[in-house]
C-alpha cells in the first residue's frame, strides 16, 4: 500500500556502501601486502576487513565522532580528576583495534617467551591500521602513539619492563586507574607548547631532578602543553627542559602511591575534524616524570616515537583515500544520470581514474615505507626508511584533502550532506599532514638526510635510478631529480620540489614494477610527464580508465 501522503517514489538513490570487506574489495591493498611480504597475513586482515567494514562499525565512528568527548575536571564531590568521558561507541571502536592488536603487535616479541620479531609485522599492521582508519580515524591516534612509544621506553630499560607487560596484551581498559590495576593501557606525547610546535627547543616546561638526576631517575615537571591528544592515556613521553637541556621523561597519570599525578587539564581543543579524538591543553603542577635517557637528548631520544607515528599518517590517510574512492566509484556505479550510469559518462570516468590514480600511488608508497620498518637492518631498506619517511608523509597526507574533496563531489550534494561519510573524511583529513611534522618540517627532514647521511640518499636514488632505467618517463624524472642535486645552494628554496619529487618518482617505480599496466602507465603519462594540470579528470583521455575504475571497484570482490 503506498503511503497515503507521499508524494512520490524515490528512485536512483545508491545504497550506503557498508557492509563491504574493506580488504577482500580493496585490489591495491591487497597488491600492496603480497608485494611487501605479508601475504601470510592474508587470512587476518580478510576477517578484520569484515570487521571493520561493517554497517555497526561505520555505525560507531559516525557516533563517536558526532559525541565527541568532553572533559570532567571534578568529580561530583568536588575532587579535581581530569578525566575524560566519551561516547560507548568510541570504546567500542577502541576495543576493536587493540583486540586486533593494532597498538602493539610489532612488539609481540618483546613479550613473555622472547621470540623472534615477525619479519612482516610492521606491513601486516599497516594492512589492519589502513582498514581501521576508515572504520574510524580519531581512535587511531592513541592506538598510533602507543605504538610508537615502545621504541623510545624501550632505550630506557627499568622503565619498558614495567610498562611493556600492561602494553603488549591485545586488550583496551579504559578504566581510570593505576596501571598496575589495569589489564591494558595507552600512552600519548606532549611536545608541542604555547610558543612553539615544531620548534620544540623552545619548550619553557622545566624539569627538576629529585635526587642526583638522569637516565631512569624521578623529576618533578612544572609547565604546560598546548596539544596533548589522548588525554585519558595511561602515560605520557613529555619534552621538558632538564638543567642540562631538554629531555625526555614518562610521565604517568597515577603516582607509585596510586595517587592522581599533577597533570590539570585545561580544556579540550575544538577541532576541524578528528571530534572523536580529545586533544587537550594542559598544565603540569610539579608532576612526576621518569627520565628516558640522558639529559639534552630529548629530540633524539623521542624520534623515533615521531618516526613510526609519521608511517602511521601516511598508512591513515592512504587509507582515508581508499574510503572517500571506494564510496565515490560505489556511488556513480549506481547513480544514472542522463540515461547511463554516472560510472560510464566519459568525464566521470576521466575523474574516478585520476581519483584512483592517486590512491594507487598513496598505498605503494605506504606499504613500501612499512616494509622498511620491517628490515630496518637492511642497509638498503634503513636507507628507504630513512629518507623516504618525510617524503611519504608529505606527499600522501598533502594528496589526501584534494583527493577527498574531489571524490566528495562525486556524489554531488549527496556527498556534502553529514549522511554520508565524505564530509567527515574531508575535516578529517587535514590533521595527518598537520600533526607530527608539518610539509615544510617534512622537506626540511629530506635537507637534513642530504646534508648528514648523503649515503641514505645515494642508496635510495641507485634504486630508484635502476627501476626507472626501462621507462623514458621515470629516468627523465630521475634525472630531473639529478639536477636538482647539482645545484645545493637552491635546494632551501626547492625542498618541497625535491620531495614531491622523489615521491612521484618512488610510486611511478613501484607501480611499474608490480601494477597492472593500465595503472602504472596512466600514473606515469600523468604525473611523471604530460601537460601541467592542477584539477582532477585531465590527460587520461588515451588511458584504459575502465581498467582503473573495475580494479578499484568496491563492488568487485
Ligand atoms: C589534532 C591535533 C592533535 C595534536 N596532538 C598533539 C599531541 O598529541 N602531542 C603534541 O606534542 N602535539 C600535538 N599536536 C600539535 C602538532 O604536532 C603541532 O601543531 C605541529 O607540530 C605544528 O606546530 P605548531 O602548531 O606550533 O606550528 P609552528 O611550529 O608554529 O608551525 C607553523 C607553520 O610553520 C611551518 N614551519 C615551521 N618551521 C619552519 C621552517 N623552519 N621553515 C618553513 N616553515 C616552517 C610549519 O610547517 C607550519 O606549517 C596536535 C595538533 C593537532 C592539530
């Protein structure tokens, strides 16, 4: 019976894409995994791509983003507690990544037993990171940083062997407690202050040792921090000036004694995007902090914490990418407009293929850059890590917020509607080239790998160079990239020249090597040669776009 005040019959209207195996229907990810050796993970990451890709769990991001959490400085008796409350679907969303282990699993072998690290541990987790990311992106910032806090406790022994056993589990606890009464924790960093983000020699947050002072010992830590996300973490890894210089301390939201530790909340930032994530200002009252290494060596003692946490921007905002294209391609395979499907108009095609384009190039780049985090002892992969970190996180996390909004487009007002996920991934997905380096602390990273390992870069450019030998388009942007070497005293002013660079030569070579031909000639015609363009939709018109567009279908597994 039809309803007796409707007024018409709605038609042409694509069903959401959910319920959809975020790996099984995700061809380049899939390449990506085989061709950096996790394919034994294959089976793992199908049933978490089901997980993640379901109706509930895209369901509980939409929640937690739309609740986003609030800051309880008092308890109802007055007590000051600065905790945190969030929606049940965050801890929902929580509970999933760190039961997938996604917080720890590159660690498991620090864990009881002492096995030997999984050579494709780090590739396999970014496979289970990217998927998480599209499932929900705010969670992953605890989950991400810590994760990339056990390389830094890890320098600082007494201190990893207490913290280790509460990190490692595949569980979430959010309760407010000390960890010793807890089943599982996170941790969170603060660096950034008032005057100075990347700049965080200027830290004017002072530590104060209690006895003689140094590596492991207790300091008292009076200041503050202006962004400190994850505010209900655990633990903290905090920069503070110690009297020989800054320094890098764990500092814990409960004391020895199981009192509450001086960290005095402010207030919550009111952000763009990543609602679902509490950022918080801070202050520290005299708080307690253990040292992690010596004294004025904080910037090196905790890099390696922004090391992992810059592969985990670039994985996020590949996958991100993935999310916006797969919803895109899955709409105008629906949709008819004038008379065709809007998949089969010609300029569409042109758009949804230079869309793929890119996310083709994201996750080569991504997956690649994982893989060398997995053989770090390789000299040649340490060399790729080492270089090729700022230069992935430039490029993808910069391609993402054009990306998105051009998929967005895609579904027309569909699209700019809070209904659909698009308008959340597009405010979502300016943090990731923000937070953790910013672009031009990623070209002046690339000027530092120049200037003090030049064999980095020289072991990177011999590969690049021999991948792109066989492609006229590739060794002229090889040799492009020669000449931009030739001429150092420019190179300040070229930083960001020289990292997309290197980025789109990077991708062209892995996609020569291992995509099939239709994508890596169509990357290479376009973004390694071709007129200059600054849209989307152009210089496709001789590329098999049909071929693109099948491959990158959601609708395809
Ligand atoms: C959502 C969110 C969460 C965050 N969470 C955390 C957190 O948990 N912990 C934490 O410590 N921080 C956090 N941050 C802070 C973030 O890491 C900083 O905002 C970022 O590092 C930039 O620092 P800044 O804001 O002080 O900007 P500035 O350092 O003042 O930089 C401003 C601009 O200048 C550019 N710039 C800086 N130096 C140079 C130079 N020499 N040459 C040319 N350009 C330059 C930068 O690239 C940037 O574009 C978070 C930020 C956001 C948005």
């Amino acid at each position: 019976m039809p309803e007796p005040f409707s007024t018409h019959e709605v038609f042409n209207q694509p069903p959401p894409l959910e319920d959809v195996n975020l790996y099984a229907s995700d061809a380049a990810l899939k390449d990506a995994i085989e061709r950096e050796g996790a394919g034994a993970a294959g089976e793992a990451l199908v049933g978490f791509g089901g997980v993640t890709g379901s109706a509930e769990a895209f369901e509980r991001g939409r929640l937690a983003n739309e609740h986003p959490p609030r800051l309880q400085t008092y308890d109802r008796q007055g007590r000051r507690r600065d905790t945190v409350s969030f929606h049940p679907a965050y801890h929902e969303l929580m509970r999933t990544s760190c039961e997938e282990g996604l917080h720890s699993s590159v660690w498991s072998h620090l864990g009881a037993g002492g096995h030997k690290p999984r050579p494709e541990a780090h590739v396999a987790r970014a496979g289970a990171f990217y998927m998480a990311a599209q499932m929900e992106a705010g969670h992953c910032c605890p989950i991400t940083m810590t994760n990339a806090a056990v390389p830094v406790l890890l320098q600082q022994p007494e201190l990893a062997e207490a913290w280790l056993p509460k990190i490692l589990p595949f569980r979430y606890d959010p309760s407010f407690a000390p960890a010793a009464d807890k089943t599982a924790v996170t941790l969170g960093m603060g660096m950034t202050e008032k005057q100075g983000g990347t700049d965080v020699r200027a830290a004017t947050t002072k530590a104060e040792p209690v006895g003689a002072g140094g590596p492991g010992t207790e300091y008292i830590v009076t200041g503050h921090k202006w962004f400190m996300s994850a505010p209900m973490s655990d633990a903290f890894l905090v920069l503070a000036q110690a009297p020989k210089g800054l320094t890098c301390f764990l500092m814990p939201r409960f004391l020895p004694d199981d009192s509450i530790n001086a960290l005095h909340f402010q207030r919550l930032k009111d952000k763009l995007g990543n609602r679902s994530n509490a950022s918080s200002e801070v202050e520290f009252h005299g708080a307690h902090a253990w040292a992690i290494g010596e004294e004025g060596r904080g910037v090196a003692t905790i890099i390696e914490m922004v090391t992992h946490t810059r592969l985990d921007c670039a994985v996020a905002s590949a996958g991100l990418m993935r999310l916006a294209l797969a919803n895109a391609v899955h709409f105008a395979e629906h949709r008819t407009v004038f008379q065709k499907k809007l998949v089969d108009q010609p300029l569409m095609g042109q758009v949804l293929a230079d869309l793929a384009l890119d996310v083709e190039g994201a996750v080569a780049l991504s997956f690649r850059l994982a893989r060398s985090f997995d053989r770090a002892s390789d000299q040649r992969a340490s060399a790729w890590r080492r270089l090729m970190t700022p230069v992935t996180k430039y490029w993808v996390c910069k391609m993402a917020p054009a990306m998105v909004g051009e998929a967005m487009e895609c579904l027309g007002g569909s699209g700019y509607v809070e209904e659909a996920p698009l308008a959340r991934l597009y405010r979502e997905v300016p943090v990731n080239s923000i937070w953790e380096g910013s672009g031009n602390v990623m070209a002046l990273d690339v000027m530092r790998v120049l200037q003090r390992e030049p064999e980095a870069l020289a072991q990177v450019l011999e590969e690049l160079g021999a991948a792109a030998k066989e492609d006229r388009r590739l060794k002229a942007a090889y040799e492009r990239i020669e000449d931009f070497l030739q001429e150092p005293t420019l190179l300040d002013q070229r930083g960001r020249t020289l990292v997309e660079a290197l980025a789109l030569l990077g991708a062209g070579a892995i996609l020569r090597t291992s995509a099939p031909a239709a994508v890596a000639d169509a990357f290479i015609a376009t973004r390694l040669g071709g007129a200059p363009r600054q849209t989307y939709g152009q210089g496709l018109e001789r590329a098999d776009t049909r071929a693109i567009i099948t491959r990158c279908s959601p609708n395809q597994s």
